[in-house]
C-alpha cells in the first residue's frame, strides 16, 4: 500500500496486531483495550517524534465504539492539546474496508476541537 506522505519517516501502527485485537472501552478501568490505552501508551509517544508521519491502521476490526474512538482520537486534542492542525501533518488513520472509519475518526477530532 502506498502512502501520501510528505515527511521521510513513517510509522505504522496497525492497532489490532500492534496493540489489542478487539478494542473497545474509553478508559484503561474498563478493561484491556481502551482508546485511553491506545492513545496513551501508543499512539502519543509516535505523534511525538519529529518529522515523523504516523498512520493508525485501524484495519482488522469493524466494531469500534464511539467511546474508544472519542478517547483515542479525541484525547488528542482534549487530554493532549494537539492542534487539528498538527494532526492532519502528522497523523493518518485508514481502515482499507471501512473507509468511513477514518471521517469518524477526524470528526471526533474537530469536535474535540471546538469543545
């Protein structure tokens, strides 16, 4: 698969080999899985690292809830303070059978955003 990118280094996370085959929950209490897990312990440390691109492939799985989603991706902005953006720099988030996913996902981001 080939990727749009401008930057030279890019990450990868395919979130149900990378991290949990089954995600679900909003808070890391509810259970292994969680947005709050994934954002937390994955997906913020690779946002961090200079002119990197980071792609969530998200893949594999076709029934995220809207609270994983929210903490996951929405945490960016709330718990996090990254700007809409600096996501849309350096992030990328893909699922090659759920293509809406990826709206889903930004949506929640831009709400997070006027929050």
């Amino acid at each position: 698969m080939e990727y749009k990118i401008e930057m030279n280094n890019v990450k990868v996370i395919k979130l149900v080999t990378d991290f949990f085959p089954r995600p679900k929950w909003r808070y890391r209490l509810e259970g292994k899985g969680s947005g709050e897990e994934f954002r937390d312990d994955f997906l913020i440390q690779e946002l961090r690292i200079k002119d990197q691109k980071t792609v969530v492939d998200m893949t594999g799985y076709n029934r995220y809830g809207p609270s994983f989603i929210s903490e996951a991706f929405g945490g960016l902005v709330r718990e996090h303070n990254l700007t809409i953006k600096f996501l849309k720099d350096h992030l990328e988030i893909i699922h090659n059978d759920l293509p809406s996913l990826s709206k889903t996902c930004w949506r929640e981001i831009e709400e997070a955003s006027q929050e």
